[in-house]
C-alpha cells in the first residue's frame, strides 16, 4: 500500500476498468517480470539491469505494475472424496486459457480470468516459478516484493508457502525456495540477508523467533511512509540450513487449531520478512572544474547500496463459524481474522474502485501491508479454493477477492543509496598503507643515507690517507734529487775550477765572467725544477681519485630527494581525492535526509561545479586540502616536475581562487606569480586553460588587476591567445583581459602591452563563449573609456577604434547569441556618446545599427541609452536629418 499516505488514509491505485478491452489485457498479461534481465550469473555479488532508461525511471518516478493474481485448485480430500462422491466440483479450469469457470448449477456457470490458474496437478517447483519467482528477481534487483497467500481455510495457503519439503525436496514451499534462490545470487562477502519471522494474532504482533517479545509496535516514517517493525528479531542468514532451522523455530510458535474444515487450522497470520542488503557499482563519473569543462580526474565507480524486502504472507484461512464449528476462544480467534482479512478486502476494494480515501489504518495487517497494495513494491498473490461444492460461497469470495486485487496496480521503486561509509572506509585503509609504505621507504632512505654518507667518509678518509702517503713519498723523492742536483752541481763546480785553474780563473774575471755565474744559472735552474715539482704537486692534490666519488654520492643523494618528493606528491593527491569523496558522501547524506534516496542521485552528479554552493557552513574538500595540506605546499606542486601533478595542483589553485575569500592569500603567497609563470613556461595547453581560468577569478579583484598588469601579465595572456587553438583555453584568456578591460587606470597600458589586439585575435576561433567573452571585454573597455571623456580626463578618437575594433562590433550588432548582442550594444552606445568618435561610427555604418538599437533592443535601459545618445549629439542629428531617419 502506498507510502507518503495521510494519517487515516493510503494513496490510490491506478485501477484498470473493467471493460471487455480490460478483460482481454488480463487474458494476454504474462506473469514474467516487466523488470529487464540479469545479465549476471547466479551466484555473482552484482546483478545489473541492461537498461539504463529503465533503471533511472525506476529510481527517479517509479515503474508501473499491476498486482498479479494466480488461482490454485485443490485436489479432493478424503473426506470430499467421500461425502461429494455424487457431486462435481464447483469450479472448472481452463489452464490453457487462463480462466476458471465457477458452476452455479449443472447449466449455468460464471467465467474469470486470472494472470495464472493452476490446477491440482501443478507442482510446487512451478507454482514457484509463476507466482514468486518473478518477485524475487525484483527483489535482487533492488525492488520491494510481496507474495502473499489468500483463501477458505483448509485449501493449502500454508502448503504453498510455508512447506519445509524435510521428506520429499519437491513438497517445498515458496518461503524455502525463495530463500534458495536469493542466497544463490548474493555474495555473502559484500552482501547480506536477514530475516524477521512475525505472526499476527488477535491485532497483536508477535514474534515467532522470540515468543517473548509479545507486542511488536509499528513504526511509520513520517516522510517517506514507510513501515518499520524496529522491536523484531533480525536474524541474518549465511546458508539454507539456518534458515530452515529458522522456519522450524516459527512454526513451532505458530498458533494453530482443530477445526471442523481444517485439523491443523492456522489462528494467525505468519508475515515473513527478508531484508536483502547488496553492494553494486555505478558508471564512472569524471569531476569537472568550475572554470575548466574538462575532467581533474576520472573518479572510480560510485559504490552503492540496494536495501530490498521480500515480505511472504501466509494469511490465515476466512471461516463461516456454522462450519467450523469455533467457539469459546476460538470463537475469538475466527472474530479476529475475519476482521482483519475484511479490512484487507476493503482497501483493495477502494484502491479498485479509485476511492479517494482508503482505510489503511482500520487493521494492523493493512497497515503493514501499506506498500504491497497501492504503494512501491512488486506484489504477487496466490488464491487458493477447493473443489466441493459444499463451500462453493467461501470460493466465490475468494475467487471476487483475487479478481478486484488484479485492478491494483502499484508504481515500483527501486532503494538504491550511495555507499558512502565503504567507500570513506576503503580509501582510509589504502592511505594507511601508502602512508606505512611511505614510512618504510622514508626509513629504508635515512638507512641508506646514513650508509652512503658512513662509505663517503670512509672513502674520503681512505683518499686522505692515501693522498697524504703519496705526498710524503714526491717530498721525499723532490728532496732526494734536490740533494743529487746539488750534489752534482758541487762535483761539477770543483771540476771546472780544476780545469780551468787560476789563469782562466783571472780571464773569465776581467770578462765579468767566473765560476760563480755558472753556478748562480744551475742554481736558478734546480729552482725552477723544484717550483715545476711543487706545483704538479698542488694539481695532483686537486685532481685526486676521491672528487669523483664524492660526486657521484652526491648525486645519489639528490636521486633519492626527488624520490622522497615524489612520494609527498602522491600523498597530497590521495589524500585530495579522500577529501572529494568524503564530500560527496555528506552531500548524499543531506540530500536523503533531504528528499529521500529518489533525489540523492542528483546532487552527486557534478560536486565539483557545485563548491561555491557548500553545504551550509560545511568546508569544501578544496578548503579543507587548503588548511590541512597548506597553501605553500599546493603552489609548491606548480613546479613539480610530473605534469600530472602539476596540472591537478593548478586545477586546485583555480577552484581556490574562484572563492573570493582565498584570493587574498594566494596572492600574498606568490600564487599569481607562479600563475603567470605557468603561462611563460609551459606549453601544457590544459595547464594554460586552467591558469588562464585561475587568473581571470583573481582579475575580479581590481587591486590584483594591477599586480597583474605590473608583473607582466597582459604580454603573457596575450602570447597565450595567439598560440592557443583550444576555444575552452580562449575563453579563459578572453575572460582574464575582459576583467582588466574594465579598470579605468590601466586603458593605456593595457592597449600598448596588446590586450585589445589580442581579443580581436581570438575572434577567429568563431566559438559563441569565446566571442561572448571578447564582446564583453570591448564593452568593458568602451564604458571606462565613456566615463573617462565625461570627467575630462581623456580626449581624442577611442583608442577601440584606433586598433580597428570597430568594423567587428557593427558586424556582430545584431548578432543570434543575446550575450554578445547586449554586450555589444552596449559599446556602441559608449563609444557613442563621445562626439570625436561620431564621424567614424557613421562612416563604418554604426549609426544604422544605433538606431536599430534605439528602436528595436529587448532592453528597456539600452534602448533608452542609445536613444538619448543620438538626440544628444550634433553630428548624428545632423546625420539623420540628411538621411530623414527619425526615432
């Protein structure tokens, strides 16, 4: 029955009426799931739906799908074999057909058709495939489900749900076979099932897997609707075994009697209830930037969670007292069920005939049965009769009960829920891991630091000592052939004084010559031959084997700092995108709280293009990377040398200083600085989209436009625009200059570093944003130019018009795209109100347009402007008497 109801009532049905096209839809309607198939095998953790149109009409406005009823005939009994032995049976089915003809007499008789009619051969096995089979698969699926069992007591309700089957496998029911099928298609290491075995009995709920817990309460969500049972036993189940030994405790509570129609005559409704938790995984999704239309990063696929009930309801059987013969308490036991079961009868009766109020809150079992009728679930019931024709009134009720619920046609919905916590859970332990792999890397790098540094000293102190050994070997060496030098010189100088004796002596004195000069000359020699020695000496010192090895251990050194740097990249990454996730799983969370798991979906589409709208006073995950990582450390990354890296940290500074609140501190930090460094030194075109896109938030601030235009900035955005092809990269750069375009200070400056030039350039990409961004800047600069010639600070022809801007604005007046036609006429209108432009607006046809705009513009304001300009100014009133124009 349907959720969201109002407090004495539960929504409509959408009823099929009941014509004779209706009637022949009933016959042709298949009990097969209107839900697409699995494209899975049984026994897989995941079971996904081949439509995605289908599964976002499920999730967003529901599917619809009618209430589908089978009929089932029993077989004689012995007693009926005995007493009706004259007598046919009162019903005849057409399996084939699908119909069932209900004998009012041996010529008269009623026809019905019903989704399914099985006969009283039909097995179990295929009583399971037509009636729950299909409710199951739904239920896998993420979809609510009920099978439900109906009719006189005695006619095999219970056999047909609630058989075990411990004799003969064949015999079981749907409870166990649908236990079968579901822990055949869950894994039990991401998904889970757990059970609840109810009874409700003279209005009160018991639970029959805690007999104590005598008077279970209902809980309604006010929200959404929703039935909760919170005091029930939740038991979760791991295998078949279990389970049956789950539904061997129940029945064991179960209350039952001895009656005249049915010895073991169920007092009490049995509600079954199978909650099916499972994991599955969405499309990848990539983020995009506020400024860039690109992608930061792809994120992997969303994993959610698909929380589902199967709910098996084993009626207990309607009974005339007269033929039952209850009474005593058992009197009170068949005033209750009667009660309960016609309340039943009347919501679905009311939700057949379309009754604007229907009264859900009249029994416990309507209440819990809210959402089986009229409301989000898949529902399935099951009339069972007999053949005797004693109790043919008991089956023509039942038979009337089945035909109305066909009319109930519920909008199925399916529970899926954003698995934030496993996500949030699984990206903790894969940074603690890279944080203890980090560690063990960090220590491996000390150790081998220290290694290297205790080898470099050794080796330095081995060279120093060889070094040292080696110099007093050539100072011993240089001294001994000192010794041998002098040596010599001395036998050589007693040699020539022997030899050339007195006389020569005496001659080679007057000549001013003696032994002493000869002397004096291998003397001078020996020296030189020592100061030879000393300095190969000096270069041997300067030149030894130990400078290179120190090299190449400092260059190991710097290896393994980049390393280290390396790592602390990844980490600030990881640890971005944990805080992204993190995000996104508040967001989801609010959203449900919000508007319920319909609506979740819609605010995870893009959270990256929603951080301006943060969740009331809740950081952004770009704030709190901004505090927890540091400013210093995010620009830092600007300069890595892995492009990726560098390319996601620019795209963290872009979404930054799109918050005016940030713009201050990035500047104070240096980030416009290694903003327009990026631009001079990259030829990344997504770095200069994204810098380009980060500068144009700063230019909104009119202290940092004149930083910008002192530190170069106008000459770089320019020289990116004629390289650039890109429109997204054009547009970033149109919207930087048309920012500065609007500060009065900088008109001049700006014209003489390009700017102007440089929007006409970007022109010629022709892309709407681009264009709309050059118009914008024009007119920026148009209307500082304006108010500059109204306070007489500036004279003479606009400098627009000096740099030939004016033949694009006439050409682009009256353009398709409203942004760049207002825009545009708004330049006009400013250079128009200087007369010294007024000569070259009507010779480049701008007067037409002028007019045009003063006739014909949606805008109140400028339509007005442009008016009031050229009744204003000599040149065009003259003009326009010329051409007889008249406003």
């Amino acid at each position: 029955m349907a959720s969201g109801a109002n407090r004495n009532g539960m929504h409509k049905g959408t009823v099929k009426p009941p014509s004779a096209a209706n009637s022949s839809n009933l016959k042709s309607s298949s009990f097969k799931p209107r839900l697409p198939p699995s494209n899975q095998s049984p026994g897989s953790a995941l079971r996904r739906t081949n439509s995605a149109s289908f599964t976002a009409a499920a999730r967003d406005d529901g599917v619809p799908g009618r209430v589908r009823v089978a009929v089932r005939l029993r077989p004689r009994n012995a007693e009926e074999l005995v007493a009706d032995a004259d007598f046919a049976d009162c019903v005849e089915l057409q399996p084939e057909l699908k119909r069932l003809k209900l004998r009012k007499n041996n010529w008269d008789s009623e026809t019905y058709e019903f989704d399914e009619v099985l006969t009283e051969f039909a097995s179990q096995k295929r009583v399971y495939e037509v009636v729950a089979k299909p409710v199951v698969e739904s239920v896998l699926d993420g979809y609510n489900g009920t099978v439900m069992a109906y009719g006189q007591t005695g006619t095999g309700k219970t056999f047909t749900l609630g058989r075990l089957g411990e004799e003969d496998t064949s015999a079981r029911g749907i409870m166990v076979r649908s236990m079968e099928e579901i822990l055949a298609n869950v894994s039990l290491e991401t998904d889970s099932v757990t059970v609840s075995y109810l009874q409700l009995y003279m209005e009160a709920i018991q639970d029959l897997l805690d007999p104590a817990n005598d008077n279970i309460s209902i809980v309604e969500d006010p929200k959404t609707g929703d039935v909760s049972l919170p005091g029930a036993t939740h038991v979760e189940i791991r295998d078949e075994h279990s389970f049956l030994e789950l539904l061997r405790l129940g029945e064991a509570h179960r209350i039952a009697a001895n009656t005249k129609l049915n010895t073991e005559s169920s007092r009490s409704h049995a509600i079954l209830m199978v909650h099916v938790k499972r994991s599955v995984l969405g499309a990848e999704d990539a983020i995009p930037s506020e400024i860039d239309k690109s992608s930061h990063f792809v994120k992997p696929p969303k994993p959610l969670v698909r929380k589902s009930k199967l709910v098996l309801v084993d009626l207990a059987g309607s009974e005339r007292v007269h033929k039952s013969g209850s009474e005593g308490h058992m009197l009170e036991e068949a005033k209750s069920i009667n009660l309960s079961l016609s309340a039943l009868g009347k919501c679905i009766n009311a939700l057949a005939e379309n009754s604007a109020h229907v009264p859900v809150r009249d029994s416990k079992l309507t209440r819990l049965l809210r959402d089986s009728f009229g409301g989000t679930a898949r529902t399935s019931l099951i009339v069972t009769i007999g053949p005797s024709p004693r109790h043919r009134g008991e089956t023509a009720s039942t038979i009337l009960f089945g035909q109305r619920a066909m009319k109930v046609e519920n909008m199925l919905r399916i529970k899926e829920e954003f698995d934030y916590k496993s996500l949030a859970r699984r990206l903790e332990i894969q940074l603690d891991k890279l944080i203890a792999e980090n560690e063990r890397q960090q220590k491996a790098f000390d150790d081998e630091v220290e290694r290297i540094n205790l080898e470099a000293q050794n080796r330095v102190s081995e060279v120093e000592r060889d070094f040292t050994d080696a110099l007093e070997k050539e100072r011993l060496k240089c001294q001994m052939e000192y010794m041998e030098s002098v040596k010599k010189l001395e036998e050589k100088m007693i040699e020539n004084q022997r030899k050339h004796g007195c006389d020569g002596f005496m001659n080679d004195k007057c000549n001013g010559k003696g032994p002493g000069f000869s002397i004096a000359e291998d003397v001078a020699e020996v020296k030189k031959l020592l100061e030879k020695e000393i300095n190969m000496r000096k270069e041997a010192e300067e030149e030894a084997g130990g400078a290179a090895e120190i090299l190449k251990l400092q260059k190991a050194l710097e290896d393994e700092g980049h390393q280290k740097k390396k790592l602390e990249e990844e980490i600030i990454i990881l640890r971005s995108q944990m805080l992204q996730l993190t995000f996104e799983a508040e967001q989801m969370r609010r959203c449900l709280g919000r508007g319920g798991s319909g609506n979740a979906h819609t605010g995870l589409d893009s959270p990256m293009s929603q951080v301006r709208d943060s969740l009331n006073g809740h950081k952004t995950p770009v704030a709190a990377l901004f505090e927890q990582v540091g400013l210093q450390k995010i620009l830092a990354l600007l300069e890595s040398e892995d492009p990726n890296v560098r390319i996601h940290a620019v795209k963290v500074v872009a979404n930054l200083a799109a918050e005016e609140a940030n713009q201050e501190r990035i500047v104070e930090a240096g980030g416009l600085t290694s903003l327009l460094m990026l631009l001079r030194s990259y030829e990344d075109e997504t770095v200069h989209r994204v810098a380009a896109g980060a500068i144009a938030n700063l230019a909104m601030n009119e202290a940092n436009q004149e930083l910008i235009m002192v530190q170069g900035g106008i000459s770089l955005l320019s020289m990116t625009a004629s390289d650039a092809e890109d429109p997204q990269t054009l547009r970033m750069v149109a919207g930087a200059i048309a920012n500065l375009c609007g500060n009065d200070k900088l008109q001049s400056k700006l014209r003489s570093e390009g700017g102007i030039k440089a929007l006409l350039g970007m022109v010629r990409c022709g892309h709407l944003d681009v264009l709309s961004q050059v118009a914008r800047g024009i007119a920026n600069f148009a209307k500082c130019e304006s108010r500059a010639s109204t306070n007489g600070i500036k004279s003479g022809r606009s400098l627009l018009i000096d740099d030939g801007a004016l033949p694009w604005i006439v050409q682009n007046a009256n353009n398709d795209s409203a942004p760049i036609r207002r825009h545009i006429e708004l330049a006009l209108c400013h250079l128009a109100q200087h007369e010294v432009n007024a000569k070259d607006m009507i010779c480049g046809g701008a007067l037409w347009e002028l007019v045009r705009i003063s006739q014909d513009c949606s805008r109140e304001d400028i339509r007005s402007l442009a008016r009031r300009t050229l009744n204003s100014s000599p040149v065009f009133r003259a003009e326009m008497r010329r051409l007889r124009i008249e406003l």
